[in-house]
C-alpha cells in the first residue's frame, strides 16, 4: 500500500506543478513605443462594449484645374492626362455632348488633393 501512496503523492505532488508552472512563467507585455502606459491614481475611461466609435474622417479636398482645349484634344486623352475620370469631368462640366469639344473650350478638371492628416487629440 505504501507503493500506491507514493504514487498518489507523486501525481499530487506533479497536478500541483502543473497548474503553478503558467503562472511562475507569466511575463509582462513590454509596452509599445506611444501607447499610453498606466500610472498609478490616473484614471482611464474606456468605451463601452459595442458602443460605436466614431473616427475622424480624412475626407480629401477636391481641387479644380482650369484646362483650355486645343487642337486635336478629346476627352479620354484628358482624362488619362490628370488620372481623372471621364465621368467626373462630364459632370462637373455639364457636357451634353462629351464628343464635342472646340478649340479654346474651358474645361473644369477635379483633382483630388492628398488629405491632410489631422491631428488626433492628446488627452
């Protein structure tokens, strides 16, 4: 019987060692370079689970160019000259008949401009 006590001991002994081991092994995530680390007595609020947050949006500027159509121009090669589609500058030109351009015809070209990136709030 004292063979089957000391087995009993031994498995004990070892169940005890298995579940300490995790946490004697546990170790402290090093914090990442400008994350916000905590400090003692400073409080941090927190979201609600499943409550929205809301970004800031980066909508980009949309700029105009002012293109005078010359000799030999259609609009699928201005199009393909500022990266724009032919669609936006229909639009934004009220062409009735985007085949039609004359010599010396205005045309209002949309770029859009590189967003400006804003500043998140430091708080």
């Amino acid at each position: 019987m004292s063979g089957q006590r000391r087995g009993i001991k031994r498995l004990l002994l070892l169940s005890l060692l298995a579940l300490a081991l995790p946490a004697a092994c546990a170790v402290e995530p090093t914090p990442i370079e400008g994350e916000p680390t905590p400090t003692a007595g400073v409080k941090f609020l927190m979201p609600t689970p499943g409550t929205p947050h809301a970004s800031p949006s980066r909508t980009p500027t949309p700029e105009v160019i002012r293109y005078i159509v010359q000799q030999g121009d259609t609009l699928y090669d201005i199009a393909l000259r500022y990266g724009v589609d032919m669609d936006e500058i229909i639009a934004v030109n009220n062409l009735s008949d985007p085949n039609a351009l004359t010599v010396g015809q205005e045309l209002l070209i949309p770029i859009q401009a590189e967003p400006t990136p804003m500043a998140t709030p430091s708080s």
